[in-house]
C-alpha cells in the first residue's frame, strides 16, 4: 500500500527519533493493558493509516509476547476498489507473518449510511471472530476520532456519557464480542509518521474527502479551526467523563456479581439494593439485565429503559411487570424477576411455543458492564 497522503517529517518539531520510540511504547503498553491476559487477538484492518498503523504495532508486540494474532479486512462491496484494497492489507498481513480474512458484506439496498455500514461491519466481526476463536478484536480509534467524536455527539446534544466518546474496552454492538482500541491515546499524524519510517503506506478513502459526511465535517472543523490548545481542552474533557463512565460501569457490575442470582433461566435482582444504587449504575444494571435476558442484537431504547430503571426503582412499579427488547420483568417478594417474555399469541390465541425460551445469558450482562480499562488512555 502506498500513502497518497504523506505527512511532515523535518518540518514537524514533535519528528525525532525520540518521538517514535514514544509512540511505539505508548502503543505497546495500551496493549498490555487491554489484550495481555489473552493469548489470541483479532485485528479489523481497513488499510487506512489508523488501522495500518494498528496492524504494525500489534505484530511487533504479538512478536514480543508469544501472541497470535489474525487479521480481517472488511469489504463493504461499495468502491470497485474495496478487492484491491483488502488485497493489499492481506499482503501486509503475510508479510508481518499474520493469517488475514477478508470478510464481504453486500447489502441488499444501493441506499447504505456509514451507520448500516458500522452495524455490518460489527456483525461480520463477531460471527468471525467467533469462528476463529479470538475473545478480542482491536481497531485503530485514535485520539483524532476522540475529538471528532465529541464535537458530533455535542452537536446532537448528547448527555455526559456520549461525551465520554469511545472507551478503550468496550463490548461490541453485536454480542459477547470485546473490542478494544489501544491507539486512543495516539494522534494519527504520529501513527503516520511511523508507517513512513518503516516503509509502509496506507489507503486513502475517497469517502473521508465527501463533506456531506458528518465526521469528514468535524475532521476539518478541528484540523482547520479549533487547534491543538482547544483539542487538548477537549480531550482532558473527555478523559474526565470516561472516568466517570467507568465508575458508573464499576457500581452496576459489583450490584451484578454481589445482588444477582441467575438460575433457572431468568435473574433474581434484590429489589432493595437496585433501589440503593444512584440513578446511572441503575440505568446500566437494568440495561444489561434486559440484554442479558431478551436476546436483543442491539441495546435497548434510551426513553424506554429510563421509564423501566424508573418502575424498578419505585416500590410496587412493577407488580404487573413490564417488557423492554425482549425481556419481562417484576417484581415479587421483594425481587426483581428478569427473564426472557413470554412468547406472542398467535392469530388464534394460542402460544406460539415452537421455540424453547432461552436461558438468561449472565455472560452476556457480564460482558456489558466489564472494565472498560480507562488507564489506557492515560499511558
């Protein structure tokens, strides 16, 4: 791959040798956070400069630890480029001694959304990731998508925790799968100027130029206008609130391991000790419960889990019992009662039991509310 996009080396008082041995040991030390207690770890590579960048580091510290790693390039169908562009990741891949895997989505409708896009691109993840046995997969997020992150989650009047943007360990959108993002404390100009020093280039996504695209649009806002001091502002903005996010998460998973008991197919919650929780590990215990027990590929509507977290809360709320994505539950004796819902009538009122009822999935709210490992945004 060849950088259509070279960046400034002599000119740039942050270049040096000094500077990419830094970069390096920043990188390598996120990943001893996030990923050094597994033994396996799946990379997305795209072959942009982000991802590429990725792709070398990990292969350096895969190397280093005894680790294996495997690479996947998603192929949208979407650029007559796309094949090319996969093939060369592959080849960079075999160079570094990698297994890489090309994973085609082709959408039914000429009418794709970066968004349909993300949620393809997540949902081929995981069935691979799955398939090769890789309890992880990282992906090239930078401190670059932080900031471009915020400024279009401000803009849309997102509340603090969307502001926190992207957390280095997360659960993916499409299951039990971790994602993790070792490079958010990076800026991409450095990533760059480490390819270029070990001879690599990248692809340059025609898409990342189309201004009708909102985060092109936030990408120049804060290259062009904002600068380094008002970024830097932004950024210790956010490394506030994603502490405060993973407190958050802290609270709701100690209520999950101490206050839940998951048998026989559904979950027993004490009532009183939800309602002693504050208000936000409310709101995430209840949204992993309700995952956890409906099945739901996606999380659960913001207003609806409010109004749920609110019955739950309030004593009596929920005699009746409630359902929210798949999921039912009340109240009886002093529990919260969490299990999958019943299933519908059908057209003649009989219960359409052909499929059996699943088992609430304790792994799966476990997954939800694992440490999201904020120390390595501050490596």
């Amino acid at each position: 791959m060849k950088s259509s996009n070279p960046v400034e080396t002599a000119t740039d008082p942050h270049a040096g040798p000094a500077a990419d041995a830094e970069t390096v040991r920043r990188a390598h030390r996120a990943l001893d956070i996030l990923a050094a207690e597994h033994d396996r770890i799946g990379l997305a590579v795209s072959g942009g400069s982000d991802s590429t960048a990725l792709l070398v580091l990990a292969s350096d510290w895969a190397r280093a630890h005894g680790k294996l790693i495997r690479v996947a390039t998603v192929d949208h169908g979407l650029r007559p480029e796309a094949a090319a562009e996969a093939e060369g990741v592959a080849a960079l891949a075999h160079r570094l001694g990698l297994a890489h895997d090309t994973l085609r989505w082709r959408p039914e409708t000429t009418h794709v959304t970066q968004a349909s896009a993300r949620t393809a691109r997540h949902d081929l993840l995981a069935i691979w990731a799955r398939a090769h046995d890789l309890p992880l997969v990282a992906m090239g997020h930078t401190r670059d998508d932080r900031v471009e992150t915020f400024l279009m989650r401000a803009r849309a009047g997102s509340g603090w925790r969307g502001l926190a943007g992207p957390m280095p360990a997360a659960a993916s959108p499409a299951g039990r799968l971790r994602i993790i993002r070792p490079l958010l404390a990076l800026a991409r100009r450095d990533l760059r100027r480490r390819l270029l020093q070990r001879g690599h280039g990248w692809i340059e996504d025609p898409s990342n130029r189309m201004m009708r695209h909102e985060r092109v649009r936030m990408r120049a806002l804060a290259g062009d206008r904002l600068g380094e001091p008002t970024c830097g502002r932004i950024i210790r903005t956010m490394d506030g609130l994603a502490a405060m996010r993973a407190a958050v998460t802290a609270a709701a998973r100690e209520a999950l391991e101490t206050k839940v008991d998951a048998a026989s197919g559904q979950a027993m919650l004490d009532a009183a000790a939800f309602r002693a929780l504050d208000r936000e590990p409310q709101l995430r215990l209840a949204e992993a419960l309700v995952m956890a027990a409906g099945g739901a590929a996606r999380l659960p509507d913001a207003g609806g889990l409010d109004r749920l977290a609110r019955r739950m809360a309030e004593p009596g709320g929920l005699q009746r019992g409630a359902t929210l994505a798949g999921a039912w539950i009340a109240e009886t004796r002093g529990a919260l009662r969490i299990r999958r819902a019943p299933p519908r009538r059908a057209s003649s009122g009989v219960l359409n039991q052909s499929r059996p009822v699943p088992m609430f999935d304790l792994e799966r709210a476990e997954a939800l509310l694992a440490d999201p490992r904020i120390g390595a945004l501050f490596v």
